[in-house]
C-alpha cells in the first residue's frame, strides 16, 4: 500500500505507485549490469526474469 502516512513540515510526501513486477528488468539488466539485448531474452525464455505475478491468486488481496 502506498500513501501519504508521514507529514514533514519542510518536506512534503511523494505519493505515487509501486512499481510493476518486471517493470525495470530492462533498464537495470542492460544499462545498469551490461546485459545484451540477447541475454535478457534468453533469461526471459528460461524464466530467470519475467513480467508476471501471482498476486491474483493470493487469498485477501485487492486483485484478488
């Protein structure tokens, strides 16, 4: 859950959304650790990396 929980009188809260499961794979794989374009889709087809979740499946959540 994100939100507004703190309040600073100098410094304001961010409020915005977590991030996607897999959202910056990417971005960190290839710029940040040096992956090639080929890599990342070889981990991506042995399911190393992925873009999928589960949280439809446990009991209680929102999607649920």
């Amino acid at each position: 859950m994100s939100g507004d929980f703190w309040h600073f009188s100098r410094t304001p809260a961010v409020v915005g959304s977590t991030p996607r499961v897999g959202e910056h794979n990417e971005e960190i794989l290839s710029g940040l650790l040096g992956f090639s374009a080929e890599e990342i889709a070889d981990m991506r087809r042995e399911k190393v990396i992925g873009e999928w979740d589960n949280y439809a499946n446990i009991p209680g959540t929102p999607m649920a």
